[in-house]
C-alpha cells in the first residue's frame, strides 16, 4: 500500500467538522460545512450565485462555526483576501474561540523541550480550558494533539512515568492508537522491547473496536485502518522478545484479515515459520513478494536463507535473482505500457533554494521528473533515498532532468519555507535541486501543485522531451527493489531510449 499526505491549510481540520444551521453536528442531513463544499465544488453555473449568497449570511453570522465555513469557502473559490479578512474578523470578534485556540496551538508544537513544551501547554489550556467548547465532532482532537506531542517529546528523553501520564490524558479515543503507537516505535527504537509491546499491544486493542464496527464515520475508519499493521507490529515484537508462541496467536491473526499482498506481514510471517523450520512454507510465501518486485532488504535477506534451507545451498542463488529482475522488469514495463499518457505539461516558474529563476520551458528537449514533495509530508521523506539513488543513477545523463518541488507549506512565510526545505536537503546530503512552490499572495494556491492537479503527496511526474507528461505517480510503498526499476523504465520509455 503506498502512503501519501493529502492536501492541506485550513480546510484540512475545518471540513472535517460537521454543523448544523444550529452550530451542532447533525448525522441526518448536510452539514453547512457539507454544503458550502458541495457548492464551491460544483460545475453548475448557478452553484456560485448560491454559495455566494450563502457565504455572505454565513460570514455575518452570531456563531463562529458559521463564520468559519464562510471563511473556509472564500478559501475554496479562491478569494484570499475574503478569506483572509474573515480570518482576522474571527479573531477579533471571538478572541477566545477556536480560531484563536487553534491558531495558539502552535506555541505548543513549535516549543522545544519535554517540560518546555508541557509548560506551553498548560498556558495554553488554561486561556483555552476543553469545558468551554462543545465537543462538536471531535473538536476536542485539537487538544489531543497537544497531548500526544508532549508523550512523545517525553518518551523521546526516555521520560517513560510522564510519557505515560501525557498519553493517558487523550479524550478522542479513535485518536489514541496513533498515539500508542508512536510511542511504540519510540521505545522499540530505544531498545525497550516490552515497553514497546505494550504501547503497541494497546494499539491493536483500539483499532480492533473499530475495525469490527459497521456503518463507521471517517474518524473511526481512520481508527480501524491501523489495525493489520498494528497485529504485525505487535507480533514482530513479540519475536524480537523471544515469545514466539504468542507471537504465533497474533501473526496468524494478521494472516486471517490479509486481503491483499502485504510484503512486511510476510516477512514477519516467514519469521515464524522459518522458527518452526517450514522453511518451505517461508520460501513460498517470500517468493512471490521477491517476484512480484515488493522485496525489501530485510525481506530479501530472510528469502535467501530459505532459498538455502530448501534448495540445500546458494549455488543457483545468483542465476535465480537475476532471472526475477528480468521479470520483475518485463512486468514492470507491461504495466507502464497501460499507464503511459500524453498530455501537454503546464509551463511554470519558480525560484529555486537559492533564490535562482528556473523555468520548464528553458528545459524542453530533455526528460523532466518533477517530484512534489514538503518538509512535513511523512511519505516523501521516506521515498528520498530511493530518488537519490535514481538522481545518482542519471547524474552523468544531460537529457535527463529532475526537479524537487516544495510545496503546501505550513510555515509563515516563504522565506521560512524555502530555509527549511534547504536544511532538510542539506542536512540529508541529497543531491537535488528544490523548486519552492510557494502560495500565490492573492489567491493563497500553491500555483503549480494546482495546475498539476496534485492532491496527494508525494506526486511525480515524467515529462518527455517534447514536453508531455508521459507517467504520474502518487505515494511510496517503500518497495526499493521494483520503485528504481518502475521509474527508470519511465525515463527510458519518455526518453525514447526503451528498447524493448
């Protein structure tokens, strides 16, 4: 499964939240903030005079959640300055609401420091205590969030009495798995395996509530999604304890809800069984992960101990993987066949890092990955060793061009931004070039993000010489093996280098 970030800025928490004409949630009809996206979404001509006298009632409203949606709705049809003048009109009108609350969060989060953070909290909580708003929808994740970042920074320094304390003190029970497990991968990293199991074990116990239920909204499928990984987590665990019995319990739990290929379910399955000595059995189940292209180094490392355990030795090892890459790639490059598309590339300008004028236009004649990308986004990090390989792989190739494009940011101002980005990349010793795709001052759009029609990241795009967008992709899967081959066929195919 391949993770991505969704778009975000202030629509992000706002239309996740349900009112009422009445400012309460209602489960039987649309909400206003329902219809005020309906509309700003919609083709229909007539769709805007209505939202338009819809947001002028809303944003001269009593209620701040009605304000809000006029606020957010502005922001949608991309009226900035609306936007942004209703913002400031919130603030003022309601200097204890949740605007104000929300926007205060951020001392928190950006506060360095266990205790210096648990301080800022508390002053926080005190202007903004949880009694005196409405738990409308889950509006009191905000101070879960809160919470959770304070476990963590206290699990971080080892801390473990008051990362528990912190972690206990969520109230959006949906929302407490992704805090359990966070810490669990904080302890197992500092080598508290039982620690870890229990964080992790808690996990799994909460996403199985969810998991089961039917009819569920969107906070308690966020909840139920965790739960498979969670069951392999919690099993690996277990292992590394050396409870293999009860690992057993869990992992063949896993096994049992397993839909669909799942690489690091096998691979901590395969451990098992390799445990039980059904090296067989390990070998099959590896197999078909290494010949479909979804191995990874661990994985590949457990396959080839039962490749000897079957086979008797690794003698035909090296013939054996060289015939898998050449199927991996023909498989491979059969599915670009169905994928590839040929569509003209929007031309765009930006600036670099370093404050240079890059232009698309100036590079036609080459092959172009853009890659969309930001400092927050979880899944584009993780993909950058993987690109800086692939950036590696072309670094002598003239015709072949890429271009890393920050985007969405969430920092204040450009300049913060672009500081940031150029940190992470030099900090990381990437070898790419970074496009900054910064918000447009009247509309408050990320222009070339939008004109891509972007709505996950990471997002990579591979334009031809002639300047059409060949091949699209969204997400990483982590798979390293089939990601270099699946991206390099792409250049080769745009490039018209591809000879098979």
């Amino acid at each position: 499964m391949k993770s991505i970030c969704k778009l975000p800025g202030i629509l992000a928490v706002a239309l996740s939240l349900g009112f009422a004409a009445n400012g309460q949630k209602t489960a039987a009809r649309e909400t206003t903030f329902d219809v005020v996206r309906r509309l700003a979404m919609s083709k229909d001509e007539t769709a805007k005079d209505s939202l338009l006298a819809m947001l002028d009632t809303l944003q001269n409203s009593a209620l701040e959640a009605h304000m809000i949606a006029a606020r957010n709705g502005y922001y949608m049809i991309k009226q900035k300055a609306k936007s942004d003048s209703l913002d400031a009109e919130i603030k003022t009108k309601f200097p204890l609401g949740a605007t104000v609350r929300d926007a205060e969060e951020e001392k928190v989060y950006k506060t360095v420091g266990a205790g210096a953070k648990e301080k800022a909290y508390y002053a926080w909580v005190k202007k903004f205590p949880p009694s005196h708003f409405p738990d409308v929808d889950h509006d009191h994740i905000v101070y879960d969030y809160a919470r959770v970042g304070i476990a963590q920074a206290f699990a971080d320094t080892g801390n473990v009495a008051k990362a528990e304390y912190w972690i206990n003190q969520c109230e959006e029970d949906f929302w407490k798995g992704n805090g359990y497990g966070g810490l669990s991968n904080t302890f197992e990293k500092q080598g508290n395996l039982p620690l870890a199991a229990k964080y992790e074990k808690l996990a799994v116990d909460n996403a199985a509530k969810y998991y089961a239920m039917k009819n569920a909204d969107n906070a308690e499928k966020f909840a139920a999604s965790g739960y498979l990984g969670g069951l392999t987590h919690y099993a690996d665990l277990l292992m590394k304890e050396k409870k293999w019995a009860e690992a057993a319990i869990w992992v063949n739990k896993a096994i049992g809800l397993q839909k669909e290929p799942n690489p690091n379910l096998d691979f901590v399955y395969s451990k098992l069984l390799m445990r039980q000595k059904k090296y067989k059995d390990a070998y099959e189940r590896l197999a078909k992960d290494v010949e479909a292209g979804h191995g990874f180094p661990e994985l590949i490392d457990s396959f080839k101990v039962a490749y000897e355990k079957v086979n008797g030795s690794l003698a035909g090892y090296d013939k054996y993987a060289a015939s898998i890459h050449t199927i991996v790639a023909k498989n491979i490059h059969q599915q670009l066949l169905k994928e590839e598309l040929k569509l003209p590339a929007t031309d765009f300008t930006l600036t670099d890092v370093d404050g240079n004028t890059v232009s698309l236009a100036d590079y036609r004649g080459k092959t172009i990955i853009l890659d969309f990308w930001a400092t927050w986004c979880g899944p584009c990090k993780a993909s950058f060793p993987l690109m800086a390989r692939t950036v590696e792989k072309y670094k002598s190739d003239t015709t072949v061009k890429f271009f890393f494009i920050h985007t969405w940011e969430r920092d204040s101002t450009t300049a913060l931004a672009t500081k940031n980005a150029r940190d992470y990349i030099e900090s990381h010793h990437y070898p790419f070039e970074v496009l900054m795709d910064t918000k447009d001052a009247v509309t408050g759009e990320n222009k070339v993000v939008t004109a891509y029609k972007v709505s996950g990241i990471p997002t990579k795009f591979v334009i031809d010489k002639a300047g059409n967008i060949r091949f699209r992709f969204t997400g990483f899967s982590g798979e390293d093996e089939a990601a270099v081959e699946e991206l390099s066929d792409m250049i080769s195919m745009a490039s018209g280098s591809d000879t098979r």
